[in-house]
C-alpha cells in the first residue's frame, strides 16, 4: 500500500488501495460530502472537481530520476521563471517548505 499525504483540514493522510483513493478524516463523512456535491450548483461542480482532483495527488516519495532533474533544469531556465520562495516573499505569504513541515 502506497500513502499519500495531503494538507487538508481536518483530515488524516490519505491511502491509495488498489487504485482508489481512501480518506480518514475525522469529522467529515463521505456521506455528508456526497451531500455537499448534491446540493452544489452546477456552476460549482467544475471548481470543486479541480480542488478534489488536488486532494487525490498522491505525494510523490520516489528518488528524483535523472529525467525529472533534466526537466526541472530546463523549465528554470525558461524566461521568466521565478522560484515560489520568490512569489512567497512578494506576498507575504509562509514558505510552503516552513507550512508542510
């Protein structure tokens, strides 16, 4: 079995067995979210559709590969790359490394 692990609220890390995603989460059912997506407007559905599809990411715990290094190093030599600390700093926002840890 696989772990992933997520930043969510009020939830446990989430699992990955046998393809499909298994959360523990301590004060929601998936019942009351299934409640939740019934009464949503349509409108809606897209948006949360994206947020969900983000909590389903499995972390990726796997050795860097010499490809991804590859790739990693090309995509910050594009112009106008600009790291997230950066981006962190110009709006005063915590260091993703500083919340997840």
């Amino acid at each position: 079995m696989t772990t992933a692990k997520w930043h969510g609220e009020g939830g446990t890390p989430t699992s990955v067995a046998g393809g499909a995603m298994v959360a523990s989460m301590s004060n929601v059912s998936r019942e009351e979210l299934h409640r939740m997506v019934d009464t949503m407007p349509a409108a809606e559905l897209e948006a949360a559709k994206r947020e969900l599809e983000l909590h389903c990411i499995p972390y990726d715990d796997e050795p860097e590969t010499p490809e991804e290094a590859a790739a990693v190093a090309e995509a910050r030599a594009e112009p106008g790359w600009v790291p997230l600390e950066a981006v962190e700093r110009t709006l005063g926002l915590t260091p993703w490394s500083a919340a997840s840890s």
